[in-house]
C-alpha cells in the first residue's frame, strides 16, 4: 500500500520492515540491484521499475506520485530523462533543492498515524528553503525537542513509522505559526505542486522556448537575436530584493560571474539552479501555472519598419512624404538601410539605433540624384553664384563647387591612375628596395593602391610580394601543450594550498602562479585548445561555500591575535574579521555558527 505523497525513502524502508532480510542494504539491493549511497535522494529506478511497475501506465504514476522526479524534469531536457532514473549521480546540482535530511511536519505525523495507522515523510516536506507544513502552517522537523534524537538515522536507514522518537518520546508541536508562511514559500510549493499535476507535460527545452518570446516581448533581447542576460538578473534582483533571493541561495554576484552567465537560458544547464529558474519565472511571467499554459509566438520587428519611407531631397516635389517603397538592409556592426527615391533619384542611408527612439535620425547622403544635378547644373549656367545655389538646393557651397570642378575637368571624376599604371609603379618600387613583410610593403606603396592592385591583380602581385609568414599555430602539437600545462597548473594549485591564501583560488588566481608562458597560453586566443587544463581549473577553483568554509581557521586566528575582540560573534566576523561572510549562503551562515559555539564552548572549557 503506498500513501498520498509517500518519499520513496518511506516505501523502502517499509518494505525492509516487512521482509525477513537482515540488514536495509539487502533489501535496498534487492529492490534496485545496488546498495544505495548514503543521503540519497532518489535511487537508481531503471531495475525497479522493470522489476515492480511492468506497464507504462503504473510506472508514470508511480514516478509522479512517490519520486522527486516530477520536481527535477521539468528542468532537465527529455531527451535525458532515461539518464535521470538510470543514473541520478548525473544530476547531482538537481539535489540542491532537497533538505539533506529527512523532515516532518508534527501534525501530519499524527494526522497519518490516526488515518493510516503510521507515519511517513512526504515528498513536499523536503524542499530546501521550504520550513514550514503549507497544510498546517507550522515548522518542519527532524529531531525530537526533548532528548534531540533524529527521526531518521544516518544515510536514511531508519525511518519513524510512528509520531515520536527512539527514546519514546510523543512528537510535540512546539513550532505553531499563527501567522501565514512566507508568500515566496506558498508559490514555490505551488509550482512543484503543478510540476506533479502536469508530470511529463514540459522539459527544459519547452520551457526556455516558451521564456523567450516573453523576453523578447519585455524587451530583453537585442535585434540580432541575443539575449541581454545580464539585464534580466539585474532586473530580477531589483525586483525581488537581494535579501530575498539570498534566502534561497541565490547570489547576485554569482550569477553575473561570466561562466554562470553565459550558461543562462541554454536548456542543458538549467537543473544546476533549479530555484533561479523558478524566480525568474515568477519575474516574467507570474507563475508556474501561466508557463505551462503560455504559447507565445517570438518574432523580432523589421528595423525601420515596413515603409512607405520619407525622401530626404529639399528639391523633390515630394519632399518629406512617404513616397520611397524599397528599403536596401545591410548588417555590419549595426543594421543600416538604403532608401532611393524614384522621383528625383536622391539616396541616402541611415543606421538603425532602436525600436524606441521615434526621434528624427541622422542619415549620410550615397547620391544626390539627377534633378539635382540637372538642377545645379541649370543654375551654373545661369552664373547663378555658389551661395544662391546651395540655398535653393540645401547643400553646402563646397559640394557645389567641386561639383562644378568636376563638371569643367571631366577627367577629376576618373580614377587617377590605371591599372597598367599602378602594375609598372609597384614594379618598379619593389626593385628599389627588398622588404621582408607584406605589410611593410603595403605602408609604403600606399593602401588604398596596394589593396586595388591586390583586387584585381592578386596572381601577378603574389610573384613579386614577399613569402606568407608560415602559421606556426598551424604545427603545434597542443595535445603536449596541454598535458604540459595541466602539471603546471597542478603544481601552482598545490603551492596555493600550502600558503593557505586568505584569496579565494579562481582560475586566475592559480595561472597567476604558473609561468608567464603558461598564463599566456590559457588566456591567448588559443586557450580553447587546452581541453583538459580548462577542465581541471574549472575543478580547482574555489565556490564562495568552500572557500568561506577554508578561510575560517584563518579568521580565528586574526581574532585570537588581536586583543580588542573578546568574543567571538557571527557580527564580529562580517563587520570587523572578513567581509565576504556578508554574501554566505544559508548553510554557510549555520556551518559557521555551529563553528562558533565549538569554539566558546572550547574556551570555556
């Protein structure tokens, strides 16, 4: 018999009560073919589900209704769900969201006793961050409060099937809320919740694909396509608050760490912060609910619109109405577009700034057109002088006199030199003098001549021009270079240990310790092909959690060093001893607190 959201933990356990085997780990291999690790979650599924649940219906409803599976699919890709119940170890940064030890609410304890005849944890008890029965609004426990005894013993072996402890003490609700729990706790159970109710529906695939079109819809993503990641989490922590979000585990500074933030929205990454995701969709769309509803189509507006556009020429008859119907797009480093008008063959491109900006825009003139040549010239004839001309066709009086140059030399408007010309110039200026680079000889014969010949003549140049420098990055065996640097980095992170620098170790940190040559190379161009030191620095370096926990030895001992402090206290440490304790996680905070009283309770021994 299985009961309304049992912990699997729950059914194993009582299927080792049952049975006549000797100790849990036999009955725990009887049931996945595994001894199971210690503080497990969830198990390796695949040989019990095939051994137990044969059909697909009975294994579905087991999964949603008993396993966490249903909290973690949502945020990890379909495609991987075979792996998540053959191999959870996979997943590990999933966990995250679990309590590490089992917890019970005191009034559902008894309530299962009196309907069920026992006890067991439920599933919805164990969220991390979640404290408090969303039933029975009081705390979640996991000793007794008379003799501190846990419920469930170490590695999950021993569960309390009735509502009070090994010493036989009754459970007592000494943790009565009378007031509501917190309102960022009732939505979060909610959406799990609604994960549960809507098991299989959504992964973490669908689920980007639905946020995007919200954020392209709120703004949140440029014209070329990208993401503006940064924007969004700064307007998420403003939105929430950092005190809020830091409840929850969720760091600011952490997240706008360029690794984390270039992880942001790829499917394959969401499970490492599951309760980032959730936030964020509370941020851009409401709730959990609304997201798996929401089919928003994304599609990015046409910069410059759709036209008719404006003719810019102050001659045309129709000056400054919408008369130009084809607008020529290019994208360089921005978006620019090219209108020509039909009517007087005045063109002109203008650079594509935003969506917003319905300010007028400067726009850079490509050709004047024919009435306005017609025009100028008429007026020329006329001896019209420069001033008179550039009033009534709005241009300035040095265009109309270059104009008027070009029109008296013909020859001006035609390109100086000839290709035949330009060939016997570079020959005879590469006999003058031997050069060693192609770029030596491009400065010198001049660019905008060098890169025309080249155009155009690229066969005939290459016999004359210098010998291409060989690519030496081409012939290097990065495979040595590679092991080469991984012991390097190995040494300088060994040397780090030893000092025990108050500095978190980063990757940076641990280059800055190896060669010049070494720190080059994994921060050249050419540090992708360091596959393996890559890996390993991303393994060395230090997250906020271990490093804080590393740091502390050294934080008594600046308190024991200096005679001003007397006692030492969490406030001492984040204002006096090391500010970075500020930013710790929950854990952190009471690792260290309990850190604090082993040491009074030492001293005053």
């Amino acid at each position: 018999m299985q009961f309304p959201d049992e912990d699997i933990r729950s059914l194993v356990y009582r299927f080792h009560v049952e049975s006549s085997n000797e100790n849990f780990f036999n009955s725990a291999t009887e049931l996945f073919s595994v001894k199971p690790n210690k503080n497990k979650i969830f198990p390796k599924l695949d040989y019990f589900l095939d051994l137990s649940y044969k059909d697909k219906e009975s294994r579905g409803n087991f999964i949603r209704y008993h396993t966490y599976l249903p909290f973690l699919m949502p945020f990890i890709e379909r495609s991987k769900w075979e792996t998540l119940i053959s191999r959870p170890t996979s997943f590990m940064s999933a966990w995250r969201i679990f309590h590490d030890k089992i917890r019970y609410c005191p009034e559902c304890m008894k309530m299962d006793d009196n309907e069920y005849g026992m006890c067991y944890p439920h599933r919805e008890h164990q969220l991390r961050y979640i404290d408090i029965c969303m039933i029975h609004k009081c705390n979640l426990i996991t000793c007794c409060d008379l003799c501190g005894e846990y419920y469930s013993s170490k590695g999950d072996l021993s569960l309390a099937l009735v509502p009070r402890c090994t010493s036989g003490h009754e459970v007592h609700n000494n943790g009565l809320q009378t007031a509501e729990p917190d309102p960022s706790m009732t939505w979060i159970v909610e959406s799990f919740r609604l994960m549960i109710n809507h098991y299989g529906e959504i992964d973490a695939k669908s689920l980007i694909e639905k946020l995007v079109p919200v954020l392209a819809k709120l703004g949140y993503i440029e014209f070329k396509g990208a993401i503006l990641k940064s924007k969004v989490i700064e307007d998420m922590v403003a939105f929430f608050g950092k005190d809020l979000l830091h409840k929850y585990g969720i760091n600011k500074d952490d997240l706008l760490e360029r690794t984390t933030i270039g992880k942001l929205f790829t499917p394959n990454n969401v499970y490492i912060n599951i309760y980032l995701y959730l936030f964020l969709i509370k941020f851009l769309i409401g709730d959990f609910k609304k997201l798996i509803v929401c089919n928003f189509e994304y599609s990015t507006k046409l910069p410059f619109d759709k036209g008719p556009w404006l003719c810019m020429n102050k001659i045309c008859p129709s000056h400054n109405l919408p008369v130009i119907n084809e607008c020529i797009r290019t994208v360089k480093q921005h978006i620019y577009g090219r209108f020509t008008c039909t009517i007087c063959g005045y063109s002109y491109v203008q650079r594509f700034e935003s969506y917003k900006d319905n300010s007028a825009k400067k726009f850079k003139i490509v050709d004047f057109g024919f009435l306005w040549r017609e025009t100028v010239t008429k007026m020329l004839s006329e001896n019209r002088s420069l001033q008179s001309i550039s009033k009534k066709v709005g241009s300035y009086t040095q265009t109309i006199k270059k104009f008027k140059l070009n029109i008296l030399d013909p020859a001006r408007c035609k390109t100086k030199y000839s290709v035949e010309t330009l060939q016997n110039e570079f020959e005879k200026f590469m006999y003058k003098k031997s050069f060693t680079s192609r770029g030596e000889v491009r400065k010198e014969f001049g660019v905008g001549k060098y890169d025309r010949l080249m155009k155009i003549k690229r066969d005939w140049m290459e016999n004359l021009l210098p010998q291409c420098k060989v690519n030496l990055f081409k012939y290097r065996n990065y495979d040595q270079l590679d092991i080469e640097a991984y012991d390097s980095v190995l040494i300088a992170y060994e040397q780090l240990r030893v000092e025990n620098s108050v500095q978190r170790i980063t990757k940076i940190v641990i280059l800055k310790h190896t060669s010049k040559l070494i720190f080059c190379r994994l921060t050249g161009i050419k540090k992708n092909c360091f596959i393996k030191t890559n890996k390993l620095l991303l393994e060395l370096s230090e997250n906020q959690e271990t490093y804080l926990k590393r740091i502390f030895p050294i934080i008594l001992n600046r308190f024991e060093n200096s005679p001003r402090y007397i006692t030492l206290t969490w406030s001492l440490i984040i204002n006096r001893l090391h500010h970075g304790y500020k930013n710790a996680s929950p854990e952190v905070i009471e690792w260290v607190m309990q850190k604090i009283e082993d040491y009074q309770s030492d001293r005053n021994i």
